[in-house]
C-alpha cells in the first residue's frame, strides 16, 4: 500500500487547508486512518485519527481539537484532514498513515504546511 499526501502549502494564520491522503492497493482491514505531523529537532505529534468500520470514532490531539476535522470515504481509501483556524504553531511537515487498531503500518510521504504569523 502506498498513500499519497497532498493539499500542504503557505497559509496566512486564521487560514484553512485540507490535506488529503490517497491509500492505493488494498488496504486489507486497515481501517484507522491518521494524521501526524513532525517539525524539524520536535517529537512526531500525533494530530489526528479516524477508526472504526464506519469511521463514527474520532480522536484529536488537544492542540488542535475544535479546529481541526478528520474524515474518509465510504471506500476508505482516502482520508482529509481540514484545518481551520491556523496557527504559526501548525507549521510541519504532515504525513498521513494508516494501520490497524494494534499498529500503524503505513505512512506518506508528508506534505508542508507554512503558517505565517
């Protein structure tokens, strides 16, 4: 499985995005799907993430609860990410992965989000 982030660029802060990530090839019962993003020199922060058959279950991080909404597609083999109300702080480089409830076992190659103050 190979996903494809996309969406990353330079937003002014009170701004939106929406990444998106394209899983292809078969999924095969992962069904979590996520957000985490790095700075550079920072621990990994893990942003967000969707689970669940039905993708009803939700998780954020509190750094970005209220402002931030995760959500799939029925095929589950594309997830979004649309961030509302931007910070200086969200500037990083976000990948998107997917895995099972156990394990995450795979990751995107990362988009870059530059939010300038």
């Amino acid at each position: 499985v190979q996903l494809q982030a996309s969406g990353g660029g330079l937003v002014q802060a009170g701004g939106s995005l929406r990444l998106s990530c394209v899983a292809s090839g078969p999924t095969n019962g992962n069904y979590r799907m996520g957000w985490f993003r790095q700075v550079p020199g920072q621990e990994r922060e893990s942003v967000a993430e969707i689970f669940g058959w039905n993708g009803d279950r939700t998780s954020y991080a509190d750094s970005v609860k209220g402002r931030f909404t995760i959500s799939r597609n029925s095929a589950r083999n594309t997830w979004w990410l649309q961030m509302n109300s931007l910070k200086p702080e969200d500037t990083a480089v976000y990948y998107c992965r997917l895995g099972s409830p156990a394990q995450w076992n795979y990751w995107g190659q990362g988009t870059l989000v530059t939010v300038s103050s």
